[in-house]
C-alpha cells in the first residue's frame, strides 16, 4: 500500500514509519518539521486547504494513497494552554478523517490513548487488568480531546459501510533508550501507578499499526496497545495488591504480565507484542 503518515518525526512516528516500510509499504511522511526526502512533505495539520489538497496528491510525491494513519498531535498535557491543547489536536483529526473521505481513503489508523481510562488513576480503575470495555474517563483536556475524536469516528463510518477507522489507545510510548530510566523506578511502586504500570515500545506500536491496517473490518473499533508486561520487576498481583488493593481482578494475572488488557488486540487484530524494556536494562 501507499501509506500517508501525519506526525512521522515524533516519537511513535519513527516506528511506525520503520514498521510499514519493513513491511513493503510506501510510506510518505506528513510533518510540521522540514525534512526532505523524496518522500517527505512539510504541512500544517491544522490548515485544512493544506491537508485536503496534500491527501488529494502531492507533485513528486505521490497522486493518491491507500491508507492514512493519523499521528500528529500535541503529544502531552502541559505543553501548551488547554484550549489550544484540544482545538489544535481536533482541528487535526478533524481535518485528516474528513481530507481522507473526500479522497476516498477507506483504511485510517489514528492515535487515540490510555488517558481514556482514567490516568492518572486518581480514582481507582473499575478492574484489572482493564480493557475496551471499561466506561473512558478523561480527566483531563487532551483525553477529553481523544474521546472526542473516537466519538467522531463513530459516525462517520455510519455514512459509508466500505470506510474503516481504528482508534489505537497507545500506552505511554518507549524508544530504546528510554529503557535506561526504568531500573531507577523499581523501589516505589507508586511511580508508575498513574497509568496501571504500563508502556509500549515504539517498534511494536508500529507493530500494532501494521496490524490494524492489515486486518481491521469496516467500521470503527478501539483497542488497547501495550506491551506485553508491564515496566515493573515486581508481578502484576504485587503490583495491584500494594497500589490498587480495592480493584476487584476480571480474571487472574500472571508473573509479570501486563495490566492494560490487550486480548481483544491479539484476538482481532494479530497483534503480537515482542519488545520489552528487560531486553534493555542491562545495556
């Protein structure tokens, strides 16, 4: 497939990028950073013009594509104020799912995220470990934004039964580097309860987008990316017992596995995670 990636140089970007041309895809990179390349292209996300014109094709770059996935975005709250946070990221997403239609792209992968689920779990999860299933609570304005973002995606595949979109709700996002960091988290469990313990490194992210890509079905579905363990040496059963001691369990956990629930992603989607920061820890 040819591929349109909004967000290429971000961190998740590059692996997704690796991910697809590993794969065979042709990928064009969409960015608000100058990089050229052949297959390069700097644009304003949030102009639409730009966007629908750049989807349409672009000269010496491409003339139509197969798939868009949507990256781009204010990555984190804090960065900037609220309100420019979640208008400039829907104006995004708004402009990229509504560019694609009109260029009559039917598979579109975007970035939607753990902060659904109640990060930064000041309030207990419902369950562990915790999946699609489970009510989202944003508790703040950049998950209010990716909320908003699947909501609309919800209807806009009412209006074409051939138009598939997935919300992947990415945990927090590793390159390999970030590994060196983790030892120094594993006397206080409290560190990483903010977001039930979990990561995902960036090359399974790619992973997950390939895989969603590939095998998806019409319409739209959310589901939970993480790894396949959590960043903790401690088990998940530890874990829960000292942070989240009320959280009654949906099923059993063992060793160290991962408390952000990704069955359903390796049920429907073939997702099959295989990178985990222990592989790194003694580099």
């Amino acid at each position: 497939m040819q591929i349109i990636v909004t967000g290429s140089s971000g961190k998740l970007g590059v692996g997704v990028v690796a991910a697809l041309r590993e794969a065979g895809h042709r990928v064009i990179e969409f960015d608000a950073t100058v990089r050229r390349g052949p297959d390069s292209v700097q644009i304003d996300m949030t102009d639409y013009g730009q966007v629908a014109d750049a989807f349409a094709g672009v000269e010496e770059r491409h003339d139509g594509v197969d798939a868009v996935v949507h990256l781009a975005a204010i990555p984190a709250p804090g960065i900037v104020p609220d309100t420019v946070l979640i208008t400039q990221n829907l104006t995004m997403t708004i402009n990229v799912f509504q560019a694609a239609r009109r260029a009559g792209v039917k598979r579109i992968v975007h970035a939607s995220s753990e902060t659904l689920l109640g990060i930064p779990m000041a309030t207990d999860p419902p369950y562990a470990p915790l999946d699609e299933a489970a009510e989202t609570r944003p508790e703040f304005m950049y998950a209010v934004g990716k909320h908003l973002e699947e909501e609309l995606a919800k209807k806009l595949v009412r209006w074409d039964p051939e138009l598939r979109i997935t919300g992947l709700r990415f945990s927090n996002v590793m390159a390999e580097e970030d590994y060196a960091e983790f030892p120094s988290w594993q006397n206080d469990t409290a560190i990483r309860r903010w977001n039930l313990f979990g990561y995902i490194d960036r090359r399974d992210g790619g992973q997950a987008v390939l895989r969603a890509l590939e095998n998806a079905a019409p319409g739209y579905d959310t589901f939970i990316i993480a790894a396949a363990d959590t960043a903790m040496e401690a088990d998940s059963a530890e874990l829960l017992a000292a942070e989240f001691p009320d959280v009654p369990l949906k099923r059993e956990v063992t060793g160290r596995e991962t408390l952000l629930d990704i069955t359903r992603a390796r049920e429907v989607l073939g997702y099959a995670p295989r990178h985990s920061w222990r592989d790194h820890a003694s580099e």
